[in-house]
C-alpha cells in the first residue's frame, strides 16, 4: 500500500467520524449557500470544497458549487471560518449551568429574582460594599436610572427587568470614585463589555487598579429599546407608561403587563415586530449571554419562575455555591436540551452581525384575487403517490396558533439537490370551497433548506390545503383541519 493511499484512508476515516459526529444536525450546503455564499460573506478559502467530494469550487461563478447528492452531513457547514458552531463560539465559555431561584420572598424580581438576591447575599455578608443597578425614575415613568445601592431596601426597589439601556458603567465609575472597594455590577452584555475591557486590557483604567474588586453580573439580551420608540408603541396601542406594572419578554413576545384595575388586556407583540424601536448598536452585538461576565442571568432554557444562570470562572461559581449554601437561591443543573435552545437563540443573534435576516419566514401579505369562490380540487391518489416516489420535499410541521389566528407550515428540502422554481399554493377552503388563496414562487431552494409560511384564518371550521409543485410536476399534496389542529393535546 503506498503512502499516497494511505493518507486518503486516513482522511476518509477522519470524514466518516465527523459525519457520525454531526449526524442528525441540520446543517448543511443549502444552509451554508444560503447564510454565507448568497450574502456576500464568503471568504473564498475553499475549506468547503475541499472536504467534501462533491463540492468543487466553480471558476465561472467564483462560488462552492455541488456535483453530486448532499447528504446533509454538515461538515462543509462546520468547517467555514463564517459559521458559528461551537458552544463557546455561540454562548461563551462557562464552567457549569444551573437553572435558579430566589428563596428570599422579598424579591419580587424578574423570573427567578437571581440577580437581586445575589446582589443581597453579598451585601447582607458583607462582601460587597456597594452594588451598581438600575432602578426606574419615579416622574418620568419606567425611565432607567443607574444608581449605587449599599442596603436591602433599596436593593429590592430595583428589582425588575427594564428594557432600556441603562449608562450603568458611568455609575460604576463614581463608585470607585467615591471609595467602594467590592462591587457588584449588573449590566446587559455592551455594558458588561466595557467593564471587561477596563479591568483586562493594558490601557484600561480598571488593569492596575487593585483595590477595586468587581463582581460583573452579565444580564441575557438581545437588544435594547429607546424610551421615546416604546412610548410612541404604547401610544399607538391605547396605552401609556402610568398604566403598566411590569415589562417581560416571554416565549418570544414582547409583553407590557397593564394595571389589572383597568381591566384591559395586556399588549403582547413577537420581540421582531418592534426592531424599528431598538437601539441602532444592537444591530452590531452579536452576545446574548454576556460572554464576558463572571456570571450571565437571564431567563431563556428555564421554566417560568426561573432564570438560566452560566458560571464563567472560578470567582463566580464560588460565590453562586456559596449562596446557595447560605439559602438565598436554589440552584438545580440546567438540561443540556435546554442549553441547546438557548444556543440556537444566541446563534441567532451572532449571524445578525452579518446582516442577514433573522427569520426564514415568509409572510404572505398578498393573495391570489380569487373573484366568485372556486372549488377546491385536492390531487388525486396516484399522483400523490408519484410526488412521495420523487422523495423531494418533507412537511416537517403543520401548526395553527389560535392567539394569532395563524396557520403555519414548514418544509424542507430533502432532494440533496438545489431546486428551482418551485411554486407552493396554501389554500384555505370550507366544504372544499375556497375561502382564500395564497401563491408564492421559491427561485432557488437549497438542499435541506427548511422554509416557513404563515397565512391567516378566520374560519376555525375550516380547512388548509399544501401543495408544491415544479417543472415536473407535483411535489407536495397535504390537508389539513384546523379543528383537529386546535384541539388540545392529551
């Protein structure tokens, strides 16, 4: 056996063990065309090509192209300088993740009340002489305003999450001015940057300043609002700051919790939908766990009443576990599917650096003009069964949300081939007649690319109709009943 084959043995062992190791992701070269190629931020270093046999770097086009079938194996995807894939790469090195809980019933703080009753701990033992927070203006109302506290009391009228950045550091800055020697700060992750950057880069002002020990509480973000755009949101919904008690982000909405005595409902809105009111700089932070922080709090991957707490060096886990032991929080393991989850949010927020956009979703805001209703016609058995043969295209969820009174279908592309042109029809139809059409044209989908639409309903009798076709024909046929939709889950 020569050397020459025995190095390509090698390097094809090397293949099989990294493709079983990413076996069941959902990378692939679609994803990788469609984050890195398609918007302009391929580096051109071929590491793609080069480790997969049916990748070539195509001259014509100066881009990776596919010259035989993608399995979805994902190790071009992995191996590419732009993708974040790693866990420390997407949510930062820690030591160890809890999911916590207050135990002291005088913090009324947001989720688990955690950061407060840290904070509390090390000011009742005295290892903190001072904590930098952010409480709200009592005349200009849920205004932030960064204040030193040194007692309980007004530790506890700070609790609560306020979703406008908060100049925290500039306060911090007087405290060391003003002689505190042990601080605990908690800041959202530009904020916890600043600190980080004072205490460890030589020019910063913190480097040398040894009499300063700062215990840096990082707060999970994903972005910041001004005061003046929610204002204007809450104008524009009926509302005004006087009449709401508590601001939370849950499940992926922004919601303002209104005084119950008024009877109104409270204003809940998908955190997306209020981008044009966030602060222009969020567009350029890629950290939603404060990487940086000795320890990051915040409530994504546990259950309501709990905060997701990364330990990120030696000094922060000695203080959780001494908090714990002193009976101020509860601490239990976090489960590495829930760390997962808050990956998958937080890689989200790293690819917005490159500009792209942050949801597949494709919201069909048009219709097809559908004049006097038509008689819906689902396609027959035997092509049904010819599409199922082509082995194409996968429904992966069909879904209503009745909040919204939407209706939600995904589907991937499970060819290994780039398809192109494929039309999908989403009809909605009682007693097979229709009711609404939606048409929309896919120009290029890429292998294991999964796509969203969502289209409204007003019917909940009614009944959707999927179908995708193209050149060739039929690709896709499935009904579906929102009644059964809608029905709870046993």
């Amino acid at each position: 056996m020569t050397e020459k084959v025995k190095e390509e043995e090698q390097f094809n062992k090397s293949f099989e063990y990294l493709k079983v190791k990413l076996e069941g992701g959902k990378d692939s070269f679609g994803k990788l065309m469609k984050e890195i190629v398609d918007t302009g931020i391929c580096t051109k270093c071929s590491a793609c090509v080069g480790t997969c046999d049916v990748l070539v770097w195509d001259l014509a086009t100066d881009r990776p192209k596919l010259v035989g079938k993608c399995t979805g194996c994902g190790i071009c995807y992995n191996q590419c300088p732009r993708t974040f894939t790693s866990l420390s790469d997407i949510i930062g090195s820690f030591k160890v993740a809890y999911t916590a809980q207050s135990l002291n019933e005088k913090i009324k703080g947001q989720d688990g009340g955690v950061v407060t009753a840290l904070l509390a701990y090390g000011l009742s033992e005295g290892l903190l002489d001072c904590a930098i927070v952010t409480k709200k203006d009592k005349e200009k109302l849920w205004y932030p305003v960064p204040t030193i506290v040194t007692n309980l009391d007004d530790l506890y009228d700070s609790a609560g999450s306020v979703y406008i950045h908060s100049q925290t550091v500039n306060k911090l800055m007087e405290a060391i001015r003003a002689g505190y020697h042990s601080i605990g700060f908690v800041g959202t992750p530009c904020n916890v940057d600043a600190v980080a950057k004072m205490q460890e880069s030589t020019t910063g002002m913190l480097h040398a300043f040894m009499r300063t020990n700062i215990l840096n509480i990082g707060l999970f973000c994903m972005e910041s609002f001004t005061y003046e755009g929610l204002t204007d949101f809450l104008k524009a919904n009926g509302s005004n700051w006087d009449e709401v008690v508590k601001c939370t982000i849950e499940r992926g909405q922004f919601v303002f919790h209104l005084k119950p005595e008024l009877g109104k409902d409270n204003i809940a809105r998908k955190v997306h939908t209020l981008v044009r009111y966030a602060e222009s700089s969020c567009s350029y932070c890629g950290d939603l766990t404060s990487e940086n922080a000795d320890i990051s709090v915040g409530s994504i991957g546990s259950a309501a009443g709990w905060s997701t707490v990364l330990v990120r060096n030696n000094k922060g886990y000695q203080y959780l576990i001494d908090a714990a032991e002193k009976g101020w929080i509860k601490l239990e393991p976090l489960a590495n599917k829930k760390i997962n989850l808050l990956k998958n949010i937080a890689k989200r927020k790293k690819q917005s650096i490159y500009k792209k956009p942050e949801r597949k979703t494709v919201i069909f805001i048009t219709k097809v003009a559908t004049g006097e209703p038509k008689k819906i016609t689902p396609a027959g058995k035997e092509d049904i069964i010819a599409a199922a043969k082509r082995k194409l295209v996968k429904l992966t969820k069909s879904k209503a949300i009745p909040a919204e009174k939407i209706y939600k279908v995904d589907v991937i592309n499970s060819s290994g081939q780039t398809l192109d042109n494929v039309k999908i029809k989403i009809s909605n139809h009682k007693d097979l007649t229709e009711i609404e059409t939606w048409e929309y044209e896919i120009p290029i989908w890429y292998p294991f690319e999964e796509l969203s639409f969502e289209v409204p309903w007003t019917d909940p009798q009614s009944e959707f109709l999927v179908e995708l076709n193209d050149q060739k024909g039929l690709m896709l046929s499935r009904g579906a009943k929102l009644e059964k939709l809608l029905a709870p889950k046993e």
